[in-house]
C-alpha cells in the first residue's frame, strides 16, 4: 500500500518502523515543525521528523493542514491509506477524504474504554 504518515512524539515512530518493514510504501511522512530545545534552544525536529529522515522519507512539517495549497500537496501523495498517530493537528475534511481508503488513527489511550 501507498501510505502517508501522520505523527510526531516517540509513541508514534514504531509504527512508522513497521510500516515501512511490512514492505508499504510510506509516500511522506508529516510531522510538527521542529521546535527550540536544548540550552542553545535550537530548532530540533520531533522524533518522527528524524526518524522519517534516516529512513531516506521525505518530512513535511506544515504548521496547518487547513489551506488548500497544503491540502493539494497532500492530495498529489496519490495514498491508498493515512495513518495517523500522535500527530498535533486536527484533520479537516479534505485530508481525510485524500486517501482512497481514508485515514486510520492510532491511539495509545485507554481512556475511551472508561467512558
């Protein structure tokens, strides 16, 4: 399959691991921009970013996914699926019809079975 995916902390980058070694197709990864850390407070990039990065992914970091230039990028990525997990942004409409198969979230909380 021809996957986008969508995270940021460390929670989220196994999965990115087992998709790609599942043989998938992982078209982009999009993530957090990068944010000041560190004494010097420079830009680091989150664990997603860096991980998606040495696995040779290309990264986007949009700050929002609600403009049509970025919903047209993502569109062109032509995937058959979005996974989601841990990633910051809310997802509109036009995201979430994108892939042909539409978006799947990962979740690690156990919160919803006690509501």
């Amino acid at each position: 399959m021809r996957i986008v995916y969508m995270g940021t902390p460390d929670f989220a980058v196994p999965a990115l691991e087992q998709l790609a070694a599942a043989g998938h197709t992982v078209a982009a990864a999009y993530s957090q921009p990068p944010r000041p850390a560190g004494r010097g407070k420079a830009l680091r990039p989150s664990p997603v970013h860096a991980k998606a990065e040495a696995m040779g992914i290309e990264v986007r970091t949009p700050i929002s996914l609600k403009t049509p230039e970025v919903q047209a990028e993502f569109a062109a990525l032509d995937a058959d699926v979005a996974v989601v997990a841990a990633y910051g942004l809310i997802l509109p409409r036009a995201i979430l019809d994108a892939p042909r198969h539409g978006c799947l979230n990962i979740h690690a909380s156990l919160l919803p079975r006690w509501r």
